[in-house]
C-alpha cells in the first residue's frame, strides 16, 4: 500500500481493504499477521492498522486471542430474502436527504474493489466518502467505487446534489440496472461516531452493494454505514399476487442516492429502510 495515499477516511479505507483481503484469503480459525506486521506489509501507522482491525474485530470478521494474536472469525450464518420473482421492491424513506463530501479521488482498483468491480486491480476508480443527511442531521457514511472509466469529468458537485444515477444516466450514458445488497449489524468506530455525531460503538447498520448496468457489468461497489438508533429495515415480502401500485418516487432509498432507480427496475436482494422518528 502507498504510504501517500491522500485523506485521513481514504488510508483508514485502504487499510481496512487490505486487512480483508488478507481475511478472505484464509479459512476461518487462520491467522493473521501481528499488528506491527501489517504496518510493515501496508505502509501505515500503527494506530491506522488498530482501528481498521478494531472495526473488523466488531463487524464480527477477526477474533483477538490474548497472548496469541488474531484469528480469522467464524464464517456468518447467511438469510437470503426472496419475495415473488426473486426481486424485492424498495420504497423509499422519508426526510430531507442531502450529501456532504468527505473525500473525492481516483486511484487504483486494488484486489478485492477489482476483484468485486470485475477489473484490474491496476485500473483506476473514482473512490468517494461522503457524510449522508436527513433533515440536516448526520445519518450515514457512504463509501463509492465506481469504475473511472464510466464517469470522466465526474464532479464533485454532482455528488453533492441530486440523483447520482440520474447523473450517471444522463450526463455519463451508464443506465444502472441491478443491485445486490447485503446489510448486517455492527457498530460504530471513534472516528465514524465522530461524524455521525453519536457515541463509539454505537449500534449500526452496515450495507454493502453491488451495482450493475443494462449489460450486467459493474458499475458501482458501495458500502455504507448508517446509525442504528435512527434507522431500520423493514421487508415487504410478496406472499401472492396483487395488484400493481405506482412507485412513489420521493424519498430516499437504504444505502442508495435518492431518486428513481433506472425508472423503476428491479433492484435484487434489497430491502426497505426506514427512518425511526425520535430514535
């Protein structure tokens, strides 16, 4: 890893990178280098490497043993949700939701956003942080990988405004189609509860997503950590045919930039996210 990669959110953000790579490259109950090995390995400083670790240690994806270092946690029980033709709908949530930059660079893929991006990890990526918020109060922090080579000239502007698939669409011709996205518990680190203004290890949701166009290439990989004592999912599951309803198309979907979804598509394996009045 570069030692000069710029921006405090992007070097936490690689180093977390490479730290999973290192954990997805081994079985569960494997060891991974010491702590003072990763600096060496990745380039960075200690304190770099323990929040990145602490995190994955509270995502529930490394285990610390005293006295014999950290190990590779147990794999996760997965519950995939269907509903009707193996497509869940997703409304979207109410409030006032805008963006605010945290960071905005293109730099290499690397392993695992190259591996999930389907391409090189030599290839450049738009990498962009951003703090979401409703009403004006902090609710989630996104990370966006998006293949550079589909956006140039992407400004930060339209990342700040607006409907970024509508953006994508429009100004760049990328018709996105499909998402597959995970989303699990976890909580939050010191510096995430510093921006999303609650106390360290906070409970949260975090979503992963996969983003593809019309033709099934990727387009977008995003993960994105939103409070838990202001946010919830609900799953409208189909249990039989019914009649069709207009989408409403205001509000803001669970770990997607508001606005339509490519007028309406199907998005797979999502689920609904609502805003908890009052916590």
């Amino acid at each position: 890893m570069d030692a000069d990669v710029p921006g405090t959110v992007l070097k936490r953000e690689r180093t977390r990178d490479a730290v999973l790579e290192l954990i997805e490259s081994r079985s569960p109950g494997d060891a991974i280098p010491s702590e003072r090995a990763l600096c060496a390995l990745l380039g960075v400083s200690r304190p770099t490497v323990r929040a990145a670790v602490d995190e994955l240690v509270a995502a529930g994806l490394l285990v610390r043993e005293h006295g014999r270092g950290m190990f590779v946690a147990p794999a996760k029980i997965t519950q995939e949700l269907v509903a009707g033709d193996r497509a869940l709908s997703v409304p979207q949530a109410a409030g006032a939701w805008s963006s605010r930059l945290l960071e905005f660079t293109t730099l290499q893929a690397g392993a695992r956003v190259g591996r999930k991006l389907r391409m090189s990890p030599a290839a450049e990526i738009v990498y962009v942080a951003r703090l979401r918020l409703v009403d004006g109060a902090p609710m989630a922090i996104e990370h966006l990988h998006i293949r550079a080579e589909l956006v140039p000239g992407l400004s930060a502007q339209e990342l700040e405004s607006g409907d970024l698939y509508e953006h994508l669409r429009s100004t760049h011709g990328v018709h996105v189609h499909e998402a597959v996205q995970a989303i699990e518990p976890t909580v939050v680190t010191r510096a995430e509860a510093g921006l999303l203004d609650v106390p360290e290890l906070s409970p949260a949701l975090l979503f992963e997503r996969l983003t593809s166009d019309t033709t099934g290439r990727p387009v977008e990989y995003v993960h994105s950590l939103y409070r838990g004592d202001r946010y919830r999912i609900v799953s409208r599951l189909a249990l039989g045919p019914a009649a069709e309803v207009a989408p409403d198309l205001e509000g803001h979907h669970p770990g997607i930039p508001p606005g339509d979804f490519a007028h309406g598509d199907a998005i797979t394996s999502s689920t609904r996210g609502d805003i908890q009045a009052g916590g």
